[in-house]
C-alpha cells in the first residue's frame, strides 16, 4: 500500500483557498492572524492564490458574495 504524504504547506494553501472561497476576506486575515499563520512568503502565496485572476473576474466574486449577503 502507497501512502501519499501531503506537506503542512500545501495543507495551509488548501485551507486559506477554503476560507477565501466562503468568508470575506477580511474575516480570513483576522482569522490568519489569530493563529499566527502569517510566517512564510505573502507574495508567492499571493501570486499563487491569484494567479488565475483578472480584474474582472475578482470583481464579479466580489459582487456575487455582496449579493449574496
């Protein structure tokens, strides 16, 4: 039997991608900084995070989470 090990890093990304997807964002950096998970390199994350995403695309998430609340 093969067991797959998955890094705490990619475990962190997966996680921040779930609370981003159903908090506001800036619940998720409340959230972030309570747990002091702010270690490591914002600007790769970000870039990770985003790297899929225009203007346009973040704005009509922005808009579908203001309409949705």
């Amino acid at each position: 039997m093969t067991i797959k090990v998955i890094n705490e890093q990619q475990v962190l990304q997966e996680a921040m991608q779930v609370l981003m997807t159903h908090l506001e964002p800036s619940k998720v950096l409340k959230f972030w900084a309570a747990c002091q998970l702010g270690d490591g390199d914002y600007l790769k994350l970000k870039e990770q995070m985003f790297e899929k995403e225009t203007v346009a695309s973040l704005y009509g998430k922005i808009k579908a989470f203001q309409d949705y609340k």
